[in-house]
C-alpha cells in the first residue's frame, strides 16, 4: 500500500509545488487568509471535493466518507504566515512572510487528500474530514479582539474557534503534521506547552518628578511585579515546563514626570492545564499586590492562548508505524516524556478528543525567522503526503480496527468540547484587581 499511495501522490506534485509556491509569495495573517482560502477552495473543489465554508472567516472542510460506518479522523493544514520583517518573500506591505511552513503543510494536506480521493477504499472503514484552517499563528490581537467585539469570532485562534462553531463535533480524534526540521524525518512530542496572554495596566498618580511626594509611580508598581514573579519562580515545578516573559510596552511619558501609566504584556506557559491556571492566579495576585503596595491601580486581561497539548500515544504509535513504512521506521522518533516548548492550538484540540502533532523534516533556517524557508520539498510536502495517507489508511483499514482501538482507550482531559468551551471562557479576566474601601482597607481581587 505505501508504494500505491507514494506513486498516487506522485501524480500531483506539479500542483503541489504551485500551492507551496503561491503561498509563499502571498502569506497572510490569521483570518485574513483570504487569498490562500480561495486558492485551497479551488483546489479541493477540482479534486471532487464539496467544501464546507466557515464563510465569515477564511477556513473550509471537506469530508472524504468511505461509506461504510466507522470513525471519523479530523487531519489539519494551517492557512496563516506570520510577521517577519525582512524575510525575502514577506508581504511588502504587510511583512507578513511563511516563516512556520504552513504553506508546506497546505500543499501536503491537499496531495493526501488528492491521492486517497482517487485511490480504491473499499478496504476502509469511517470518513475522513480534511480543514484547512485558519489563524493558528498569536499575533495581531488588537485585530482578533476587535473580531470578538464585532461578535464575528469569539476565540482568537482558528482552531477554538472551529470548536465552538461545531464543525469538529462528529470528528472523534485529529491529527496533523506540521512542517519542521532536526535530525529525523517525521517526530512528535507526547506534550506541548499552552498559555495565557495578558496585559496588565498600572494606573498611578502623575506629579512633578522634582517634587513626587504627592504623586504614585506606577512604573515602581510594574517594577514590583517584575520582582514578585522572579520571588515566584522557584515555586515552579520542572515537569511543568513553566514559562512566565513579561515586557513593558509602555514605561511613561517624560522623565521629569512620576510616570501614572505603565503597560505591561506578559504570557504565561505550561505543560498542563492545572498547572498554568495555578501559575496564572499567582502571576494576578503578584500584579494586584504589587499595586496595592503603593496605592495604584491595575487592571487585568488575560485572554487564553493556545491550551496544552497532550497527545495521544496509541495514536502516535500508530502514526509512526505508518511513517515508518514511508521513510524508514529508523526516521521516526516518539520523544517519551517529552515537552515541545512551543505552543499550538492542536493543544485545544488535544483537551477534547485523541489527537497528535508530529513533524516532517524539510525546513530550514530559524522557525518564525528571516532565513526560515522550505529546502526539501520531497520531505515537507511530498512524504508528509503520502504519510498521512498512509496513517488514514491504515487506521480505518480491517474495519477500522486501530482508529477504534485509539478511541476505546482515550482518556481526553475535557468530556466534550462544551465542557472545555466553558474552562476557556473561565480563562477570559477583565477586571480591577485592586479594590479600595471607604473604611481604609484595600482589597485584591
Ligand atoms: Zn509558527
Ligand atoms: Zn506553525
């Protein structure tokens, strides 16, 4: 079978490489990937494809059903670049470049589509559901806030936002192979770190800065809380992989003025969902303190960023195995135990249903770098093809015996995706988190 779908996916590798390259030199931004959309609408509709759109928002699915029962497998391509000034095929107005591969993956997801659309699937059971989706990329959150304020989306990545639409609710587990690097050609990671944005605004008292007895400085508030989350970290545990990064975005506006205003963004990471909502609730604390040491003010935002990833490993197991019968089982790497550093939205769908992030080879340079470009098209586009054919394949091949056999023994952290729909909202702060009383106590919140 895996020299059949090597050979089928062969046939669309001219059309492979157009994706990658129109891609490449029309990157674009979360759910502004227009462009990309209509090009991937096009090229799934001529395959035979009926598309469903998102409509408001760039992003489609299309379902390959075998017509025999069985489960449905969810597989991802990501539509959005990201801001890299300078990169040499960057947007020129927008700086937007494919710094991340999506534009790779898109090409593989639509060489795996196309090559199992024509191929014989008599021997399979269950459906498949190919998205294209939009918005994995964190950046331009003033943009994604104003779509949530305009009631157009209400998560800011594509992948949440999908969820809560519904378009997911009959997929019972996903998997997606993102481009990357290293030393082997397909990997993946059993974890994945998730995280939390957040802007804090300290809010003091202006004065003359030769006379500041009358005035509260706000920059020495966001100084305090800069100390209190260093005093915090050797309360991380290791395993957690916490990571805490704030920076100040605005630190005042004279220097001869006691600063009233100091803006400080920070983000908060883990491994785990427990871990980064106790992290989280210190990290506030710290902020509101820090304030109300001096009498400022602070308010809080937080937005929940991608959740963590925790993948399956039956699924993972079975995703190597297939692999392996394209590249070399000595090509394939499950890092047990191990966390990948960045993050991604597969981590929210990892909450709610079996789901794998693996990762080719074939890219080079620094990732969401100016030098970062695709240098094998062979390894990111075309085995990443006929991989996840071949994965398709052999889970829901005899009955789909190994898709059902991940799914008798998943244990996701959420029950449904309604359940993590209400954790995520929970994550959503817009508060004062310091409170003074007319009777002189002061209150954090
Ligand atoms: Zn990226
Ligand atoms: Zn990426």
């Amino acid at each position: 079978m895996n020299t059949k779908i090597i050979s089928t996916v062969e046939k669309y590798r001219a059309k492979m490489e157009q994706i990658l390259d129109y891609m490449e030199h029309n990157a674009e931004a979360g759910f502004k990937e227009w462009k990309g959309n209509a090009l991937m609408l096009e090229a799934y509709r001529e395959l035979g494809f009926k598309p469903v759109e998102a409509g408001n928002i760039p992003g489609f699915y299309a379902d390959l059903d075998t017509g025999r029962p069985g489960p449905k497998i969810l597989v991802f391509s990501e539509l959005d670049g990201l801001p890299v000034p300078g990169h040499p095929n960057a947007d020129p107005e927008t700086n937007v470049a494919h710094a991340c591969g999506h534009n790779a993956q898109c090409a593989a997801l639509y060489g795996c589509a196309a090559a199992l659309k024509e191929m014989d699937l008599s021997a399979l059971s269950g459906s498949i559901r190919f998205c294209i989706v939009p918005a994995e990329e964190m950046n331009y959150l003033e943009f994604r806030e104003d779509l949530r304020e305009k009631g157009i989306i209400k998560y800011i990545t594509g992948k949440q936002e999908y969820l809560a639409r519904g378009y997911f609710d009959d997929c019972d587990m996903c998997f997606m192979v993102h481009t990357g690097g290293g030393r082997h050609k397909f990997s993946a990671k059993p974890f994945q770190n998730g995280g939390i944005i957040k802007s804090i605004e300290f809010r003091g008292k202006a004065c003359h800065a030769a006379a500041p007895s009358g005035g509260i400085n706000a920059l020495y508030a966001a100084n305090m809380y800069f100390n209190a989350i260093n005093a915090l970290r050797e309360t991380f545990i290791s395993k957690d992989c916490v990571r805490v990064h704030p920076i100040i975005t605005h630190g005042g506006n004279a220097v001869n003025a006691i600063p009233d205003r100091i803006l400080v963004e920070n983000q908060v990471r883990a491994n785990n969902v427990q871990a980064l909502k106790t992290v989280n609730a210190k990290v506030n604390r710290a902020a509101a303190a820090s304030a109300a040491a001096i009498g400022a003010r602070v308010e809080l935002h937080d937005i929940p960023g991608y959740a963590p990833g925790h993948y399956d490993s039956r699924l993972a197991h079975y995703m190597m195995d297939a692999m392996g019968e394209i590249v070399g089982a000595e090509n394939c790497k499950w890092y047990e135990g191990l966390t990948e550093v960045g993050c991604t939205d597969m981590g929210d769908m990892s909450q709610v249903m079996p789901t794998v992030t693996a990762f080719c080879g074939g890219g080079a340079g620094t990732g969401h770098g100016v030098d970062y470009h695709i240098a094998d098209f062979d390894s990111a586009c075309m085995d990443s093809a006929a991989a996840q054919a071949l994965i398709l394949y052999r889970l829901l091949e005899n009955g789909a015996a190994k898709a059902k056999d991940v799914l008798e023994n998943a244990k996701p952290n959420f029950a449904s995706y309604k359940e993590y729909m209400d954790y995520l909202d929970s994550m959503f702060i817009k508060k004062q988190a310091v409170e003074y009383l007319e009777n002189g106590e002061t209150l954090l919140k």
